[in-house]
C-alpha cells in the first residue's frame, strides 16, 4: 500500500524550540522521518514523502506540492485508490506491527488517534473521503467518515498516539524508542529525569563530534 | 480473571490539584474508579478493589491493605494464582475491547505501558513475577520478567496507555471518554479548548445543582 508521510523539512518541530535549536530541529525531524521511513519500508509498503518544499531523503521518492497539507494529502489520496495511508513523520515510536495493524484494519476509513486529537495515522479505502487536519482534527475526521457512510475502523494504539510535539514527548522516545531519532537525542545528552510524577528529561553537556 | 484495581480514596489524584479542589478530586477520582470497574465487569472478568484504607464500593468487593502498594498488589498477586491481572483505576479511556486485548494476550507477564514510564496494567501468570511500582516501572518489570525468564508480551494501547493524572490528560477524556467520568467533567464545567497546538482544557462556570 501507498503510505504518504508528510513532512516540512524548512520548518520543523517549533514546539520543541524550548529544547533544540533551529538546526537540531532539523536534525531531529530527519532522524524522526527515517525511522519511520524504515518501519513502512519493513512493513512491505510504498513510502511517498510529501513536502511543501524541495527535499532530498535517502531512497525514498519525494512529492513536492506547496498547497495547505489537506489539500496536497488530498490528491496523494486520490491518486493512490484503491487504498492508500497517510501516516505522519514524527511517529518514531512506531514499529512495524503497530503499522501492519493500521494497515490491515477492515475499513473504508481506519483512524489512529493523537495525543490531544490529531490524527496521527489513517487508511482510506474510500474516494469520498476527504482529510482536514487541524486541531482536533481526530473527531472531525470521525464525523467525515461517519457522513459519506464509510464503514470505519479506530486503532487502539500507543506507538501511533505519540507523536514527539513537546518536550514532555521526549520522555516517551527514550523509554521506549531504539531508532534513529531515540539515538540521536541520547547523542545529543538527554536523559530521562524523575519529577515525582511521569518522566521528564534533562539534557546534559555531551563532547561535540565532528560528525554524528 | 481476578483484576485487581488499586484505588487510594483518601488521597487521589493530587497532581489534578491545579484544576480541582479536595472534595472535587474525590469525586473525579471514585467516576474513573466506577468507569474502571464496569469495563472489568462488561469483559468478565471478576474485580476487586484494593485499598489502604477502607472504602465502600457499590457492588464491588474490597480488600483493605495498609502496606505499600507494591506489597500489597503482590500479596493479592500470590493469592489469584494461576492468573491475575492489575489495572490502575485513573483508566476512564478503557474500554472493554482494550482490556481483553489485555486479558487474552499470551504470556507469563503482559504489561502495558502508561505515559511517562508507568505500568498501567499487566497480567501475570507466574508465581516468580512481583511488581515493584514507582517512576519508570514499566522498564523494570520488562526486566523483571525477563529476570525471571517469564514469556513477556507487551500491549500496544492508547486506551491503556492514558492515565487521568495530569490537568492536559483531561483532554484526553474530553476528547475520547464517554462514561462516568467524562460526564463529570462535562457538568463540572470543563471543555476542551484550542491551544495552538494539541487541545487543552478550560474551565467555564457551571450552575450547581444540589446534587449530580
């Protein structure tokens, strides 16, 4: 299956600006995006990066398209009937058993919830379906599929909820995560932290190399 | 199954402080117990609370422990033997089709994770597995288990995953709950608002009534 993963390359991750610099941001989003990159390809589907602007990633094909992320998603989907999945790039989290259950879901529409009611993943089996991402774009997209009578699939799932958004976040990735993005933040000095409640991180001074 | 739900009605959910006062807590907290309790009840499986203090529960049976929870768990642990599961009670996402993935999954330990590093349930089929509850549990008992070379799987849920702990986790409940506890929410005043970002939560004034 076609699997579209958006990513905007110029302007990542604002929302972890408290913690990363601009350039660390790009870093982090590419490691992000490469994992999941590496987990569709393990799952046997067809990645497609879609990016607002010129982009080059590493063996995978790239659809530049400037218009609203709806829009450009929009016409990926309708291009790729009878079936395609958009998943987002900062999922790095996800393994390939997670994504095998999106993508083998029964639906016309199979939904995968955010955390704070985005939608992080979904497959359309449908050209009547459209997507409007936007905050709480998880419940609208629920009405949508529930208009066009689409018969409709939610995946219970952690890896796909957690998108890595804010600093809090990170705190999931090196629990849980031994991908790319996990080692590129262990690199750059963040540990997990107690705070009395959930997990935090800290960041400590690391050597800076050369290279990573 | 014997499920065993921890649940401390004396002093609950303390870090909701900045958003709802004593006797609110209270009340919020008995709701998610209440939603916990049915899910266990509509899956089969055979609830009992567990407390340090006592505690009336409608229609539920309740052991009283004074020691430490992790003492306490492991005690009514040892005595559900061949098979008992632990489920927090702060669960309101839970639904019953979450729990049976729980229940149903096959090992001699089935832990599922809860955000920020916690264990919000498990399962366990062997006398050599004991919990030990506190910050980043979930990566010690994934070491335990294997300690004890118990086969281990783990379950991939957001409904698991989402512990009601922390004033943005209300969002969550707005966003996805529809039993006791995200009723309260809803006539105490709360909606979800937008934020920028993922939804958060705002509190409008309510009229109250006598009773809810």
């Amino acid at each position: 299956m076609r699997v579209i993963v958006p990513f905007d390359g110029q302007a990542p991750k604002t929302r972890l600006s408290p913690v990363l610099d601009y350039g660390e941001r790009k870093e982090f989003a590419r490691a992000m995006l490469r994992d999941v990159l590496s987990t569709v390809r393990a799952a046997g589907a067809d990645p497609l990066v879609l990016s607002p602007s010129a982009v080059a990633i590493e063996d995978c094909s790239v659809c530049v398209d400037e218009r609203p992320l709806s829009k450009a998603v929009n016409a990926q989907l309708r291009a790729a009937t009878p079936a395609a999945a958009v998943v987002m790039a900062d999922l790095p989290l996800l393994t390939e058993r997670a994504l095998e259950r999106l993508l083998t879901s029964d639906g016309d529409v199979v939904l995968a919830r955010g955390t704070g009611g985005g939608t992080n993943a979904l497959v359309s089996r449908t050209e009547d379906f459209a997507v409007d991402y936007h905050e709480n774009s998880y419940l609208d997209h629920l009405t949508a599929a529930r208009d066009v009578d689409a018969t409709l699939t939610e995946v219970d799932s952690y890896r796909l909820a957690t998108d890595i958004d804010e600093p809090d976040d990170l705190a999931e990735l090196l629990l849980h995560g031994d991908g790319r993005a996990a080692d590129w933040l262990r690199d750059s000095g963040f540990r997990l932290s107690s705070s009395g409640g959930r997990s935090a991180v800290r960041r400590a001074a690391v050597a800076h190399e050369s290279s990573r």
